[in-house]
C-alpha cells in the first residue's frame, strides 16, 4: 500500500546535547500495510531500551518511503524496507537504532559525531539484530538449528558421521543465506565485536525472513561444517553448492573468530599495528563510501587518544592522513608493503607511498 503523495520530507532537528543520539520508534504493523515510525532523540546515558540493527544498505535505486509520526515521509533502501516490515510487530512498539534513519546522512558534523559515539551506540543496545535478507527458507533454519545443536551435544551417536538427513536443498539455501551481502560489509567488523563483546553472545540475533536464530548457532553451525566437510560433502549430490558453502563457512568463522578475540588493552600504538592487519585482511569488504574503510573500525579502538572521523575530508585525504598516522604512531613503514599496482577503476588519487584502501 503507497503513502499519501501529499506528506513531505521528514527534517532532522539538529541535536539538543553533545551525547545525545536518535532511536526509531517502529509502530505497529503487519502485511502490506504502510511502515509508520516515530524518530526521537534521548542522551546515551540515560540508557534507553533499544535494539541495534545491523544490516546492509544494498542498493539504493528504487528508494521506498516510509511514514515517520503519520505526516512526513522518509526514503530508504529496498532492503531496509523489507527488513522493517520483517522486523514491526503485530500490537506492540519496538525501538530500533539504525544508522540510515537516526543519523542525518547529508549533515557532516552530525555524521562525524554519530560515528564517532558507535562503540556506546553497539555496547548499550539490549541486543545486536543482523539482518540477512528476505529468505524465508525452512530448511536453511533446519540446517542451521541441528548442526548447532550437534556440536552442543558431541557424546551423542553419529555426531562425527554424515547427516544422512541433509539434502541438496538443505546446502542450496545455506548457500544464499551466506551470500548475503552483510557478510561483505566492512561495517559489520566492528559492530559484531561491539554486539558480542558488551551483550551475551545469545542476545546477537540473525534474521532471514521470518526466521529468527542466535549469532552463536550460526557460527557453530558453520564451525562443524568446517570441521567435517569431507564427511558433509561426501555424496555426490551435494557438490554443486560445496564451493559456496566452503567460502561461506570460512567468512563466518573468520568474522566469528575476529570478534571474540578483538583486543581490549592495548597501547594506542599497538592498536594502530592491529588495525593495520584488520584492514589489510578486510580489503575485499564493501563500503557505500571509500572513507568508511577506515572510519568502520575506529569505534574498536581500545586507548587514548581516540581516532575521530572526519567526512569533510576526501577520501585521498583521510587514507594519506591514516597512513602518516600509522607511520608516527607505529615506527615503522609496514604500511608501504600495502600499496598496490594503481588500479583504473579507480576514482582516488593518492600519493604514490599511500595505499588506496578502495581497492580490494
């Protein structure tokens, strides 16, 4: 169902304190009725219940519009859209934080503010919510729930024997659920760690349709496919999703692995060698924009002083400026081993002894 024609463009009021922050109150609502949300502002102390959404952004052609307090409309991705209808309840509100609708996207200082306060943003939250897509698939759930609930019960018969029950379908809709492009986003380093390190590993949740399953069962799941593989994949019917399950599998245990060991105490100039190897290990990740390669991991900064986002800055000035930064910081010129064979594609010009962090 469309919105009125006659409601305009919601306007973001500018912030009323240096530690305040938006939420999104979704309104109740099911089916295709039209999405209503209410946008409001509260201080990050006060500890408001909320929940963050991890997502991605996805395409942003054919924006959809959303009612926001019944009078003013909002834009947002197709695949934003669809999450908020998955997402709404029935009778009842739910408060989201979410990136798109409660940080003015065209206003710098806010953006620079807002990111800069993520890491409180992600650890206050009452949980992490990722969503993976509109698949709906009963048997990507099956799969997921039963593998994890083997390795939470190893004394049990055929544990380490093949799944006679697993069939091509089983392995052909794991296969898209883990070639979503959330996997693919360099934001979601950083807010995983966030959602895992300050919340029970239970409370991060995954949702794919209406199909609703903790982090810690996905990546368990994931954990004993790769550790018997051999024994998964063993018939012949199941070979032509293998490859992509095998990368799949490797992404999540990867991004598993990478959270639950981010370190917490080190020096500023150790966490600067440590945000050197994320990065190079994450340069196949996407961004929306090329500065956020390097912005998207500055919230796990664990000393002082506090690297801050600066989008005013091009993006050939802030992979210069993280470079002379890493180079003072460090000591050291590892960060040369990094620059690569100029790409074509692309679009930034940087100095020759400054890696192009956009090519991936």
């Amino acid at each position: 169902m469309a919105l009125p024609a006659t409601q305009n463009a919601y306007v973001y009021s500018p912030m009323t304190s240096p530690t305040s922050v938006r939420f999104m109150k979704l309104l109740p609502g099911s089916g295709e009725s039209p999405i209503d949300c209410e946008i409001f502002e509260a201080r990050i102390e006060d500890h408001l219940p909320y929940i963050a959404l991890s997502y991605s952004w996805g395409s942003q052609k054919d924006l959809r519009k959303i009612s926001c307090s019944g009078t003013r409309s909002l834009e947002v991705t197709p695949n934003l859209y669809q999450a908020l209808r998955h997402l709404r309840h029935p009778t009842e509100l739910r408060t989201f934080w979410i990136d798109a609708l409660c940080v003015d996207q065209k206003n710098i200082q806010e953006r620079n503010h807002q990111v800069a306060q993520m890491k409180q943003i992600y650890s206050q939250s009452q949980k992490l919510l990722i969503w993976l897509g509109t698949s709906s698939s009963n048997l990507a759930y099956d799969l997921i729930t039963r593998l994890a609930a083997l390795v939470d019960n190893p004394e049990q018969p055929g544990v380490f024997q093949p799944q006679p029950w697993i069939q091509s379908q089983h392995w052909k809709a794991l296969s898209e659920l883990l070639t979503s492009e959330w996997f693919r986003r360099m934001w979601v380093v950083q807010e995983l760690v966030l959602g895992l390190r300050m919340n029970e590993p239970f409370a991060t949740e995954v949702l794919f349709g209406s199909h609703l399953v903790t982090w810690s069962e996905l990546a368990r799941c994931c954990g004993y496919i790769g550790r018997h593989y051999a024994q998964l994949f063993e018939s012949s019917t199941h070979t032509a999703d293998s490859g992509i399950i095998r990368r799949g599998v490797t992404r999540v245990d990867n991004l598993h692995g990478m959270a639950i060991r981010a370190p917490q105490d080190l020096t500023y100039s150790e966490w600067m060698v440590w945000l050197l190897k994320k990065l190079t290990t994450s340069r196949n990740k996407k961004t929306s924009d090329p500065r956020d390669k390097v912005f998207a991991l500055y919230g796990l900064c664990c000393s002082e002083p506090q690297p801050l986002p600066d989008y005013a800055l091009s993006p050939a000035e802030v992979y210069r400026m993280y470079a002379v930064e890493t180079i003072r910081a460090t000591r050291s010129l590892a960060i040369l081993s990094q620059v690569e064979v100029r790409s074509k594609s692309s679009e930034i010009t940087v100095p020759s002894w400054v890696p192009d962090w956009s090519v991936g």
